[in-house]
C-alpha cells in the first residue's frame, strides 16, 4: 500500500504527462551524465539541483560557477 505523499506525487507527474509538460524538454531523448552530478561535493547536491531546476542558476551566476 502506498503512502499519501506517494500518490501525490504519482497524480502530479500522471496529470503534468497528460498536459504535455515532459514534451520537447532540451535534454530528451539524451543520456543523463549522472557522473557530472556525483561529482558534486554531497554537501551541496540537492541544494544546486533544486537551484538549478527553479532557475536561480543561471549561466551568468557566480555562485556556482566552479561547479559547472
């Protein structure tokens, strides 16, 4: 049996899919380079994924730089 949060987040990507919210994304059909992000210190991982996915990264940012 699943937990609520579970189905949530099942309905969530069930109704972005009917929505077309995965189509035409950059990167589809691409390999993901998962060595790139292990590469990162543990310590930050999430914290600049979830800046990168939200858009507080940008290309110009000096605030991750070195770690592009």
């Amino acid at each position: 049996m699943s937990s609520i949060l579970e189905r949530i987040v099942e309905d969530r990507i069930q109704e972005a899919m009917r929505n077309g919210e995965f189509e035409n994304l950059p990167s589809q059909g691409k390999p993901i380079n998962l060595d790139y992000w292990a590469s990162l210190p543990e310590g930050i991982r999430a914290g600049y994924i979830l800046f990168k996915e939200c858009w507080f990264c940008t290309r110009g940012s000096s605030t991750f730089k070195g770690h592009r």
